[in-house]
C-alpha cells in the first residue's frame, strides 16, 4: 500500500510538471507572436563602442560585454539610425542604475538620471521609449551610458527602432509569460486572502492562507519588478526598483514562514536563528539604503548566501517532516487515498532547485562567462515560484477534500464502533459516553422488551432478531426528538432527552404503546410488548446520573411486574 500510494504520486507529479512545463514553453515562445513583433529589433548590429580607452568597430550588441565595471566609467555607443520610413520613429531600450544620454547629430534628445548620480543615490533602471522627429532619419546615433554603481550591468541592448505602437506591441508580446505568471500569483492572492477572510468570519483559522497570500502578492511584485513590467507601465521608476530589491530580500523569510504556517511547524534552535537572520538582514538592508550608506542594489551575494543557507539547513528538516506525516497518513485507519503533503514537498524541492539554479546563473554571469541563450533568458526564480504556487494550491484543495473525507471515514468507523448492529441504535459504549456529557436537565426512560426469553426459546433466535428490530423501529418512531435512542443489553432499552418539557415522557410512552398495539394486529408469531420507567433529574437534582436512572429503572420493574402477574 505504502509503495503504491508514492509511485503514484511520482507519476502524477512528473505528468503535472511535464504538462505545466510544456504550457508555458509554447505559451512564451513566438508561436503565438505576430510577425512583426518577431521581426523586431534588428537594430543590433554596426555599432561602434568606445569604453575603457579603446574602440571597438562593427560590434553586435548581443555579443559585447563588460566585467567589473565601476561607478563612473562611460559606454559611448555609435551607430546610424536606420533608414526606414516611419512616422515618429522611436527608440526603446533598458538601463539599469546608470545614466543616459542620447545624442542625433550632436543634438542632445534625451537624458536620464542625472539627478540621482549627482545626489548619491540609487538611480533606478528605466525602460526608454524615446520618440525622435521625423527628420531624425539617416542621422548619427550616439547613447552614452554612465554606470551610477558598481557592477551596474554586464551588457547592453537590445535596442528596438520603430513606432511606438509596435514597440509597445513587441514589449507586451514578449513578457506575456512574464504577465501571465505575475497576474496568476495577484489573482491567486486575491483568492487565498477571500478564503482568509471567510474563515475568519467564521473564527476559524486562517494564519496559513493570510501567509500564503502575502507569498503570492511578493512574488507577483517581484516579477513584474525585476522583468521590467512595472518599469515599462509606470513612471515611478525608483519605486518599482526598490520594490523589485526589497521583494527579492524577503522572498527566503516569506517562504519559510508559509512552510512553518501551512504545516504547523516548530523549529529548532539553529531554524529559528536562521529566521531571525532571514527578517534582520533585508531590514539592515533597507536601513542602510534610506540613510544612503549602501545602496539596496549591492546586497544580491549576500541574500544568495542565506538562501543557500536555508536549502541547506532549513528545508530538509521540512521535507523530512513531510516525508513522516506522509508515511504515517498512510498508516492511519481513515486514510482516503489523498495525500497532499506530497504536492506540497513536491513544490519545496522545485522552488529550491530553481532558486538554486538561479543563484548559480547569477553568479556566474557576473564572475564568468555570459552566453546569450535560452537556458541564461529564463527566470528559474519566477518559475521556480509559479510551480511552488501552484503546487500549494493543490495542497489547499487536496488538503480541503482529504479533511473533508478522513471526516467522513472517522464518522462510518465511529458508527461502526457505536452503534447497534442488529438495530442501529447506539449501542452501551455510546449511550455510557453520552452520559458524561450530560450538564443541564434531562429525563431518562428505562425500557425492557417483554417476553424476549419467551420467543427465543419457542421460535428461535431469529425470531427474535426480528422482534427487537420491529421493537427498534417503533422505538426510534416513538421517541423522535429524544437526544438519544440505545440498546444497552439484548431486551433492555434507554432513552434520554436533554431539556425535557415536563409531559414529553408520558406522550412518547403512550404513543409507544398505541404503535405496539397497531403492530399486533398484523398477526405476527409474536406480540410486542414493554415495560417503561422514566425519572427527571429534577427529582434527584442533589444526585447524579445513577440515582436518577435507578429511579426510571425502579419504575420500569414496578410495570415489568404488573405485565407478569
């Protein structure tokens, strides 16, 4: 059983990452891109670079680089703007923490971020759509970048040439993965915070879907920040820089502590010091940055660092805690064949793969080579943090339906362990277990089957299986509204009402008796037939439970042997 239940959910969760992965492939690839959008950007080629006291002549932008640069060093970059007949042409590219200026013919058309260099401070990447006249055509091209912080960027370009529309069009088309992904974590925050609220209103808890949706706000943030959407939609370009940092700083907090929230962890003495670590270091972080001492945009390494800290000693205590809820759900009695802890570690390793794949990426495009391809244009962040959302989704639904069915089952097995078998009422165990509950008034019938003995012994026991059945089914009749109906021996009876009315006992014995005395006349081998005593607890409110049924019992003896004279 145990075998079986995770081959099966392998299978299921490599067929879930297959098919997730293969969407969003042909979802971001050109397939779906118009010709045009495809098409453009050809403005890459025959530029001419000057930084670093030297020239460089007839160089693509895609295949020049830069390491180690320093605040300050300038990137001359010189071209002819091409010869197509458009109307306002335009120029879109992006920079990042650095100064612009763009320069047709000596004419100064464009500058940016001059400003920040001057004051010190962070100066914010920037999407730049430059819209030139329409004699700017066939002229000289010069853009001028000036790095504002060290290790500013490793590269340039690309840079688009056209009309604004279609540099609009291309831009949307080609982060429409990047805009399906962050508005899936929005919409699903929206989602979990709806639930949150509802259950709240319902004073139940809702601390692991308030965390999880406040996972899914950072990480749409995030990716909108860092794949320059907001950048491109807003022209608040130092706030969305800040925010793509700070978000990034407390993307390791944020995910230990939905892991801790989902699954009620505790952790040890080394976890917790990590967690501190985890809140503490992107606070200095953000400290050091208002009070302009160390920008915001020089702490990457070291967030780097802690997250490979918390892969190391903070994730695998979790997953082996999965690991041994998953195996002993699987030895519980009311395991239904779900199990969501599995999608939920399913999703852990994911994220810390991809998070750790994304560090390696990182670093080594700064530190070694930089090729421009598929696998170095992923973000295995963002889709680390997608498969993490969806994969935790699944754990909300799953853990909805498995709560929902172990509930169930637990009920059918209680059932089983408290109920009659031959009648379906309760059996002793219940009836023993409802009395301890007992806290206001109540009233307590005793009832024994008449002549039971009598008719085994004439016509056997299944005869009279029949009559306590037949017995039962009026019983049950008899005394609706009872708080509870039990067999607590073979022909003894008991019935108990909470918050009894003060006639209750005398309609339902009479009503007992009128529908024994219907049955009768059917022409059954057998007649049925009861003696009945009832006692309220007012009679005996100094005693307990047991003076009070004895006193029911008494009275039941007292009829039992007026039906025997």
């Amino acid at each position: 059983m145990y075998k079986k239940s995770i081959h099966q959910n392998v299978i299921t969760l490599l067929v879930l990452f297959i098919a997730v992965t293969s969407i969003m492939l042909a979802f971001g690839s050109d397939v779906f891109s118009s010709q045009s959008a495809v098409s453009l950007g050809g403005f890459d080629e025959g530029y001419s670079i000057s930084a670093r006291n030297e020239v460089l002549e007839s160089v693509s932008l895609s295949s020049f680089h830069i390491k180690n640069i320093k605040r300050g060093e300038i990137i001359r970059l010189y071209n002819e703007l091409p010869e197509e007949k458009i109307v306002s042409p335009t120029l879109m590219f992006i920079t990042y923490l650095s100064i612009v200026d763009v320069y047709v013919d000596g004419r100064l058309v464009y500058s940016y971020g001059h400003e920040y260099y001057n004051e010190e401070k962070i100066i914010p990447k920037k999407q730049h759509l430059i819209t030139l006249d329409d004699r700017d055509k066939n002229n000289k091209l010069e853009i001028v970048v000036v790095a504002g912080e060290n290790g500013a960027f490793e590269s340039l370009g690309p840079i688009y040439f056209g009309t604004r529309k279609d540099l609009i069009k291309s831009f949307l088309q080609k982060h429409r993965l990047v805009i399906f992904i962050g508005g899936f974590f929005i919409m699903y925050a929206c989602l979990l915070l709806s639930l949150a609220l509802y259950l709240s209103l319902q004073k139940k808890r809702a601390l692991s879907l308030l965390t999880s949706a406040g996972v899914a706000i950072l990480f749409g943030a995030y990716i909108y920040a860092y794949e320059d959407v907001f950048c491109f939609i807003s022209n608040n370009a130092y706030f969305f820089t800040m925010l793509e940092y700070i978000t990034l700083y407390f993307i390791p907090l944020a995910i230990v502590l939905t892991i801790y929230s989902v699954q009620n962890y505790k952790a040890g003495l080394f976890q917790r010091i990590l967690e501190i670590i985890n809140f503490i270091l992107p606070v200095i972080f953000i400290i050091l940055h208002v009070l302009n001492k160390v920008h915001l945009s020089r702490f990457p390494i070291a967030i780097h660092i802690l997250c490979v800290a918390d892969i190391l000693f903070i994730f695998p205590p979790l997953v082996k805690r999965l690991y041994s809820e998953f195996k002993k759900e699987l030895e519980s009695t009311t395991y239904t064949g779900i199990n969501a802890f599995s999608y939920l570690t399913f999703g852990f390793i994911i994220f810390m793969f991809m998070g750790f794949i994304e560090i390696v990426k990182y670093n080594v495009q700064i530190y070694g080579s930089n090729p421009d391809n598929f696998l170095t244009r992923v973000n295995y962040l963002t889709l680390g943090a997608l498969y993490f959302a969806i994969c935790l989704f699944i754990y909300y639904l799953l853990n909805g339906i498995e709560h929902v069915n172990s509930k169930y089952v637990k009920e059918q097995l209680e059932g089983l362990a408290y109920t009659d078998e031959l009648t379906g009422l309760m059996n002793r165990a219940k009836c023993m277990q409802f009395i301890k509950t007992l806290s206001g008034p109540y009233a307590v019938v005793s009832i024994d089957l008449d002549r039971l003995k009598t008719v085994n012994d004439s016509y056997g026991h299944l005869e009279g299986d029949k009559m306590i059945k037949s017995f039962a089914e009026l019983l049950v009749k008899a005394f609706q509204g009872a708080s509870l109906i039990g067999r607590t021996g073979g022909d003894e009876f008991m019935v108990i009402y909470e918050n009894p009315s003060s006639n209750v006992c005398d309609m339902a014995i009479r009503q007992l008796e009128d529908d024994m005395n219907e049955f009768n006349q059917k022409g059954e081998i057998f007649n049925l037939s009861a003696s009945m005593g009832y006692a309220y607890s007012s009679e005996r409110s100094s005693m307990g439970f047991t003076d009070v049924f004895y006193l029911a019992d008494s009275r039941m003896y007292e009829m039992k042997e007026k039906h025997h004279a």
